[in-house]
C-alpha cells in the first residue's frame, strides 16, 4: 500500500473576507487524516440530466435518423446539460491542541498561533472555541461565486468563492485547489470527550464570476 505524502494527508478550506471591518484577510482551517477518528471525504457528481418528454421526441428521433438509432417506445432520450455539481463532503474530527503529522499545530483562523486565542483564530482552543471561530467566519462572510460588487450599484456584493484543498486537489498536486462555496456546514460536541469534536461540511464547486464582470465594468470604451 502506498503510503500518502504528508500534504495528502490534509484537508484545509480557505475564506476570505473582512468579517468585523478591520481590513480583508484570509482564514484557513486544517483538517488532518488521521487517528481512528479521522477525515472522511466524499465527492459525488449530482448530475443534472434531462428525461425529453417521452414519445413526441421520440417519434421525431425516429422520423430523421431513425436508420441510425433505435428508439424503442419505452425508453427515454436523456440530454446533459450541463447543469451538475461536483460536490465533495467533509467529516472531520477535531480537539484541543490538535496538531498535523509533523507535529505542526492545524491552523483554525486568520493567524494560526495557539498560544493566542482571539475570535478570527482559534487554533489549538478548546472545541466550544473552534466551532464558534469557523461559524464566526461563515456568518460574517458571503461565500458566493460573486466577488466584490457584482454590478456597479447593483448593491449585490460578495467575498467569492473559497478554496479547498484535498489530496492532490491541491498546489504541487496533479489537480488544482477547488473553487467553491458550501452547503449546510454542521458542528456536533457532544460531551462525551470534553476534548474533541465532529463537524460536517459540504464544498461545492463554484466559479469566481467576480474577475471577469469586474473587467467589462472597468472598460470605458
């Protein structure tokens, strides 16, 4: 069996944004592959394919290549497009002075300093801390494909998308870092361990439509 390099072995998601006014920042939260309670990853394709409305395509198929395709009278003709998401969810266990396979503290914030405890960082903290840090920065934040203003004076702004990085999805890696926003991030402590605890998100691939929309609102011409 192979054995996963060390950066395969972590999990991180990265949100930018200005989440008290103090200026724009970035806060990265690490999450490690190891130990009997470790890191569960799982991508899923949701495909959007579209059944056509039966027979009446179907009849139409048949009428102008139907030398070429068989089209039985029950079976539908399904069309792609385009409109899946790429979606991968993360189950992932965290505790107090939670360290990577180097030894490294996994950085939970905007500093990742774990003898300084402040609302933007909390790494190495109690988990009561960890789960009030990452929800602090998803509340104060707009994670969207939106970045800055979408239109001048549209009034619809947003910090864009944030970054995941997992396995080779990742710089150096065959893949590259993941565009994304989330879906239903969940925290759950338990209590039975006064030390540890489980969270749930779900990142799904999105587009950073600030850059070129920024471009065309910057042409004069």
């Amino acid at each position: 069996m192979t054995d996963l390099p060390v950066a395969d072995r972590i999990a991180s998601i990265e949100i930018e944004g200005d989440p008290d006014g103090t200026g724009r920042r970035t806060a990265r939260f690490e999450m490690f592959t190891g130990g009997e309670e470790g890191l569960q990853i799982s991508p899923e394709q949701r495909t959007q394919i579209r059944a056509t409305p039966g027979q009446s395509l179907l009849a139409l198929v048949d009428g102008t290549i139907g030398d070429f395709v068989d089209a039985p009278i029950n079976k539908d003709l399904f069309i792609n497009l385009g409109g899946s998401q790429f979606a991968v969810t993360i189950d992932f266990n965290s505790w107090e002075g939670a360290t990577g396979p180097n030894g490294n503290p996994l950085q939970w914030g905007d500093k990742g300093d774990p003898d300084t405890f402040t609302k933007s960082d909390a790494t190495g903290e109690h988990p009561t801390r960890q789960m009030a840090c990452l929800f602090w920065w998803l509340r104060n934040t707009r994670v969207s494909s939106v970045s800055g203003e979408l239109f001048p004076g549209a009034g619809i702004v947003g910090d864009g998308p944030a970054t995941l990085r997992y396995g080779q999805y990742r710089e150096g890696g065959v893949y590259e870092p993941l565009q994304v926003v989330f879906e239903n991030p969940g925290a759950d402590f338990p209590g039975q361990s006064m030390s540890t605890w489980d969270g749930s998100i779900t990142c799904i691939e999105a587009i950073d439509a600030g850059d070129p929309i920024d471009a065309v609102a910057r042409d004069t011409r």
